[in-house]
C-alpha cells in the first residue's frame, strides 16, 4: 500500500499526529506496505509505526530535511509515479497539493498502474468538490487533518 502521512513541509503537532495515526493506521492491511508521499520529518509515519509494526513505510517528499523519523527518498513529478510502479505498495497516502502534481491526476495515475492499490487522501483542504473529485478518481477514504486540531479526525466521505 502507499501511505500519504504528510505533513505537507511542516511540522505536525504531536497530539495531531497521534489523532492521525490513530485513524490511518485501522485502514492498513496486515503486512501492508505503505508509500509516505510528502512525508515531511516522518512524524506521522513513525506515528502509525508505532501502533503497526508489522507494515512497512517508505517516505518520499521533495524536500531533504536533516533528520527524519524514516527513511525519505527525494521525489519530483515525474519520479513519484517510477516509485508506485516499482514499489506497488498496498495503499498510497497522499494530499491533494503536491507541488508541482495535481493530487487528483496522482490518484487517477495511480489507479490507473495498479487498481488494487488503495488510496488514502489526509489533507487539510476542505472543499467539497475536490473531495468528490478525489473520491471519484479513485479515493476510497480521506482523513480531513484539519479536524484533528480539534482533538478528531472526521472522515471526509460518509
């Protein structure tokens, strides 16, 4: 599986990173193998790690940072995708901002590589139409992280 538990450049807030954790980390199968797109510091993935030690998270982001909680890869638009196809994980978890892709033509390239890798949106934009789009593209679950500055995290979808 790939795994978006990004912190979008910034550091998270541990008690919203452990909010997130808590809700990502149900939504992995057993042994599932996770890509963390725009993985930022790895607090989130480390997180999830933390509550699933048996799946496996690789990071990527375009930004290095001197220390990481993960391993994180360099990434751009084009080499993002080479890491799906050669990786295929179970899930991807992914926002729908990453510079310089569109987060929904992400999830539609995904799918279109691998239909059976799920795809898990956690972002703080909350517009209703990009939701939808996103679910329409492929995204089964997205985690509004917006929501967990208030102590939760709502899915976006019923």
């Amino acid at each position: 599986a790939t795994m978006y538990c990004g912190s979008g450049g910034r550091r998270v807030a541990g008690r919203r990173v452990r909010v997130l954790a808590g809700h990502v980390a149900p939504l992995l199968d057993p042994s599932a193998s996770v890509l963390d797109v725009g993985a930022g510091d790895g607090a989130l993935a480390r997180a999830v790690l933390d509550l699933r030690p048996d799946v496996t998270i690789r990071g990527v982001d375009v930004l290095a940072r001197p220390t990481t909680e993960i391993d994180v890869t360099l990434f751009d638009g084009r080499t993002l995708l080479d890491h799906v196809q050669r990786l295929r994980p179970d899930v991807v978890v992914q926002d729908l901002s990453l510079p310089p892709l569109n987060g929904i033509n992400v999830i539609r390239t995904v799918r279109e590589i691998d239909p059976k890798i799920r795809v898990v949106v956690v972002t703080m934009w909350e517009d209703p139409e990009l939701a939808a789009e996103a679910f329409r593209s492929g995204d089964r679950q997205r985690k509004d992280r917006s929501d967990s500055r208030r102590g939760g995290c709502r899915p976006g979808f019923p």
